[in-house]
C-alpha cells in the first residue's frame, strides 16, 4: 500500500457526538463501566499475588507495596501530570470520557480494595493471572470502543512518542517491559515472571476479542460521498497509509466511485468505525481480517 505525504494535508476536527447528548452519556457510562472492570480486575486477583503486568497499575502497586500508599491515589497521581503534559505536547486530544474514565479507574482501585480488604478470589497465582487478564482486557476494549482510556503509559508513550519519531508501540514495549522487571526486582520472587508474561498475553488476546475477533489486524475497504474527509483521518489522525482503488457502482447509472483500500489494527477500526458513523452514516464499510501484514507501521517486509 502506498504511504502519503502527510504534511500536504490539514487534520480537520474528528467528528464527535454531542456532548451531553443522550448517546454521549450512554457511551459515557460504558467507558465507566469498563474503567471498573479494569480496577476489580487488579484488586481481586493482581495486587494479592503481586502479579505486574507493566501498566501504570502495576508501577503503582509497586510504589504502593513500598510506601503503603493507596494504589488508586497513586496512579491518579501520576495522571494527571502525565495529561497535562500531554495536552501541551500533543494537543488537547484527550476528551471528557478519557478524563471520567481515569479519574473514576483510580477511585475504584482504592474502593474495591477497601471492600474486598482480606478476601482473594483464587489462591492459585495462574488462575489470578488468567482471570484478571481476561477481566482487565474486557475493561480496556469497552473503554477504547466508547473512544477512551485510562491514560497511564499509553499516554507516557505518546508523549515519548511524538519527541523521538518512534512508534508508540515499541514505547509500550519499553516501558511495560521495563515495570515487569522492576516489580520483579522488588517483590524479589522472579517466580512471578511467567504470570506476569502469562497476565499481559491474556489481557491482549481478550481485547482483540472482545474488540471483534482474535486477528489483531484488517484490510478494510471504504466507499463514502466524503472520501476526502476519510482519506486525511486515516492518514493524518490513525497515522496509517491506504490505496485510492477506481470502483464503479452497479445502480442503472453505474457511477464512478473512490474506493479506499486501507490496514488497520483492532484498536483503530473502532476508532474509524465511530467516526464514519457521525462523519457518513450511509458509507460503505467492508472489514477482512487479515492473517498477516507487512510494510510500513507494521511488521517489516524482510525479516
């Protein structure tokens, strides 16, 4: 596929719903939702078993286990700085439901930690690690399908990201990678290395699946009256390159139509999804899941 020149274009404001609109407060309540999801995850059967899966809940359980500080209070801690500065270095991107969804992530840490004090669901360490990474995955895709997150070190990330003109993914990488080690360091139990890598395998299978299905990744085929506006989110806002494919549509006129050709990950089909649905209601979207992409943004060509 071929890559554009980015800079020929302007990013124009992504459509949204209305805030306090009906759907707006109903897509509000699911990023809550799965923001609680992600905090029972951690308490019940994470934290008693000082399983670290990387995250900025793993950091502060690490931090919490030293100081006995709250855990909830910790990462809220971090948040916030961690959002403004990523407002001043990116752009205020960030909206409401993401600020709701952090805010109300690290208070429901501290809650259900207050009243699930004493008591651990599994007592066996691998049963913890696959419960709570199917709890936590199943938390995160709600939140990222309702166009939200609990910031943490996607955020650091992005920010890190944007400095040195390197894939946010290998910071993720980075910096997940490097809190499991530290916890490991801390707790002084590398027993506890193959649940942590076991915790981070099943949090992310279970949001490729509850996002749609376990293939990570799609071609995706897009016929819409506004195909510019599509063509500069897909190459300016997802960060993704695509292919103009001449298309002619069967209706008695058999007019001539822009058919956009594009590879996305699981976590930006969500993304394009909800923009299309408020940019072009009556586009045409076809989803492939696709068994394996190579080129530029993904796996490399030769390897």
């Amino acid at each position: 596929m071929t890559m554009q020149n980015k800079q020929t274009f302007k990013i124009k404001e992504v459509p949204q719903v209305k805030p306090m609109s009906k759907p707006w407060f109903i897509s509000t309540l699911k990023a809550l939702l799965g923001a609680s999801i992600i905090a029972f995850g951690y308490v019940a059967f994470f934290i008693p078993h000082k399983i670290i899966p990387g995250g900025l809940f793993g950091f502060s359980t690490i931090v919490g286990d030293l100081t006995g500080w709250p855990i909830g209070m910790i990462s809220l801690a971090i948040n916030i700085p961690l959002l403004v500065w990523a407002i001043l270095s990116l752009g205020n991107s960030f909206g409401v439901k993401t600020i709701l969804a952090m805010l109300w992530a690290s208070l429901a840490v501290d809650g259900f930690a207050w009243l699930l004090s004493g008591y651990v669901f599994a007592e066996d360490k691998l049963l913890s690690a696959i419960f709570g990474g199917v709890l936590i995955g199943t938390g995160v895709a709600f939140t990222l399908r309702e166009e939200a997150t609990t910031g943490g070190t996607d955020t650091l990330a992005k920010i890190l990201s944007h400095y040195f003109k390197t894939p946010v993914s290998k910071f993720v990488l980075l910096i997940d990678g490097s809190i499991v080690v530290m916890g490991l360091v801390v707790f002084q139990d590398f027993t506890l290395a193959p649940y942590a890598i076991l915790s981070v395998f099943t949090i992310s299978k279970t949001i490729d699946s509850v996002l749609g299905g376990f293939n990570s990744k799609n071609v995706v085929m897009i016929i819409s009256q506004k195909h510019e506006e599509v063509r500069e989110y897909i190459l300016n806002d997802l960060d993704r390159g695509g292919t103009y494919l001449n298309g002619q549509g069967l209706f008695y006129n058999q007019q001539e139509r822009n058919v956009i050709l594009t590879a996305i990950s699981r976590k930006e089909m969500v993304r394009l999804e909800n923009y299309l649905k408020v940019l072009d209601p009556q586009a045409f979207l076809m989803v492939l899941p696709a068994h394996e992409v190579k080129g530029s943004g993904f796996q490399p060509l030769l390897q």
